[in-house]
C-alpha cells in the first residue's frame, strides 16, 4: 500500500498540484466512494471513514457530494431568522 501512496504522491507532484489540492482530491474521493458502499447510509459511511457523522455531512456540503445523499440538518426547514431580521420585521 505504501508504494501505491508514494507513486501518487510523484504523481501529484509532477503534475503540479498543491497540498490542499491534492488533500481535496483525496478526501472528496473517499468519501464519494464510502457513501457508493454504504449506499448513501451517511452515519455507516461516517463510521468507515472514522469521523462524526456532523463532520461527514459538513465536507459533505464543502465537496458538493450528494444529491439525493445530502439531508439538511434536522430542524433546518423551521429555524428561526436572527434576532436582528426578527426585530426588524
């Protein structure tokens, strides 16, 4: 496994990629490919990838991954506007 890391890593060098390129690249692979295997099951996914569920679903929304995978948070639809619209209505 590490040969495959280390001739990827040549490869992204060679091409000219920056660090957060590179990282984005990865991370956005991962988890598109885990959601694919859990069938968009995000708390399985979550768990595969050994994060937080919130923290899935927040580079979720970063990477533009889901479609039908991607849930608003509960209670989104009927959250409040800030005090300061509230006060100025």
């Amino acid at each position: 496994m590490k040969d495959h890391f280390d001739a990827l890593i040549d490869h992204l060098l060679e091409g000219g990629l920056f660090l957060e390129e590179a990282v984005e690249i990865l991370e956005k692979g991962m988890i598109d490919r885990v959601l694919d295997r859990t069938n968009g099951h995000q708390s399985e996914a979550a768990r595969l990838l050994g994060i937080h569920r919130n923290t899935l679903l927040r580079k979720m929304m970063a990477h533009q991954i889901g479609g039908k995978r991607l849930r608003k948070p509960a209670g989104s639809a009927t959250a409040r506007p800030p005090m300061a619209k509230r006060l100025a209505s």
